[in-house]
C-alpha cells in the first residue's frame, strides 16, 4: 500500500511539472550480462552498495553519488510508460557514454541497461527510500 501512495505521489509531480529535486537511495546494486542463448539476462552479481541519485528540478540532469565516485548524467529525453508508471530517460554521462535508465517506482528499482566491453549488461538499483526537496 505504501508503494502504491508513493508511486501516486510521484505520478502527480510528474504530470504537475511541480519542481523540487527528487532524491533517490539505493542500498543494492545488481549486474546482469545478456545471454544470447536464453535470451535473458542472467549471471547476476548483486552486492550491497549505498548510493544516491539526485535529479534536478528542471530534470535535465541527475547526479548519482557512490561512497568512490560522483558521476553527472544529461537528460536528453524523457518519457513515461502510461501503463506500467516507469520513466524512460536517454542519458549521456559526464564522460561521454550513452545509457538508457528506467525509473520503475512501482517495483523500486532503476535498471540501466549498458554495454561493457562489447557486451550488453543490465544493472539494477534497488531503491530503499525517495523524497522531494
């Protein structure tokens, strides 16, 4: 039920375009390599990390912060699933690298899906608390 108000809450920022920054920690990361075979991802490796992404108020940028780095992303489109309530951004990082995260508040999760080395991977962020300032 919690998730259920919360995920409402959101929505209506959302849809409002109220501005306030949204904060989100995360307490787990999980990375996920495709399998060309089963089509799936799997060979998952998940571990417990802290860390926190900050979207601004005018949300065309977040920063996501780890206990050893601080990396920026640029929002270059964002759009929002009707049905499921998961937010889609195209993001280049600070760097130069091109991602694509899913903000999925329903199943407090970010899942960003990436190339390393070649190969396709999917991490995920499990979300441990959201909030506005």
């Amino acid at each position: 039920m919690k998730n259920i108000v919360f995920f409402l809450f959101l929505s209506v920022l959302f849809v409002n375009k109220v501005s306030a920054q949204i904060n989100i920690s995360c307490n787990f990361r999980e990375i996920c390599k495709w399998n060309s075979y089963t089509e799936e991802f799997d060979k998952c490796y998940k571990y417990e990390e802290n860390s926190i992404f900050k979207i601004n108020k005018s949300e065309t940028m977040f920063t996501h912060v780890t206990e050893s780095i601080k990396s920026a992303y640029y929002i270059e489109s964002k759009t929002q699933d009707e049905d499921t309530g998961v937010w889609m951004l195209s993001v280049q990082s600070d760097v130069g690298n091109d991602y694509i995260y899913f903000l999925d508040f329903k199943h407090d999760e970010i899942r960003v899906a990436a190339k390393s080395d070649g190969e396709l991977i999917l991490v995920r962020f499990y979300i441990k608390r959201v909030w506005t300032d």
